[in-house]
C-alpha cells in the first residue's frame, strides 16, 4: 500500500513542534487534547492543548490558513496567564524568526481571541483559552 500524498502541513505537530521546547514543561504536559490524567497532571505543572479548529488552505500545496485554539489548565490564575502568554509568543516569535521546523513554518501570525477564563467543571483548577490564526506552509 502506498502513502498518500500530502502537500500541506500537519498544523497539529507544527503547534506541538514549536510549544514544547519553548514551554519546558515536563513531558506528556502539552498535546493536542488534554490527557485523561489532565487533573493529577496539572499538579506536575500547567497542561497545554493546542490543536487546529479550523481555517481552510490559501493555496492547496503551498500555504495553509489554520484557526488555532490554545488552551491552559493551572492550579491558578497566574500561571495559566503565564503560560497562556508564553503560547502566543512561542508562536509569535516562530513566525517572526521564520524559523523551520520539521513540520512547516508560520508564515503569518494573528491572534484572533486574546486568553480568558472558561468554565471548568474542575474548582480547583483555572482553564484559559486562546485563538489564532497562523499561516503555515509545508516543510522543505
């Protein structure tokens, strides 16, 4: 069986490509869902999920326009904003170095939702969620 063919970027590993190392969060604590252990986890440190919600391809093999939503689980306010802020630069400063990672690059960066609190059924955790919309083309 052949692999099929893709021109675009897997937007979900380049998110994941670009937050981890900047985050130095200890491991499993950014994904693209929140893990099930999401509660015993947030206790090791805040927990990341970053994951394309939407958008559509600008041009079919060259550029990707992907709607991005990030969210943050801490223990408290202070550090989901911490982190929170911390996602937006990591991908803002991404996409102002240019910089090329394994799974594409951020061609434009916009950030359409700043960070706010959403209701959580868990109390004793805070929960932020942010938006952007980032260009991004495929790897070299």
């Amino acid at each position: 069986m052949s692999t099929p063919v893709r021109w675009l970027a897997d937007v979900d590993a380049l998110l994941l490509d670009v937050l981890i190392p900047a985050l130095n969060l200890p491991p499993g604590n950014v994904g693209e869902q929140f893990p099930a252990d999401v509660l015993i986890r947030v206790g090791t440190g805040p927990v990341v999920q970053a994951h394309r919600v939407g958008g559509a391809p600008v041009h079919r093999r060259f550029l990707d326009e992907a709607v991005c939503d990030l969210q943050v689980m801490a223990v408290d306010k202070t550090s989901a904003l911490n982190y929170a802020e911390a996602c937006g630069v990591a991908l803002y400063t991404a996409w102002e170095r240019q910089a090329i990672y394994p799974h594409g690059s951020i061609a434009s960066f916009e950030e359409q939702a700043a960070p706010v609190q959403v209701p959580d059924d868990a109390d004793a955790v805070t929960r932020l969620q942010a938006t952007y919309r980032l260009g991004i083309c495929p790897p070299l």
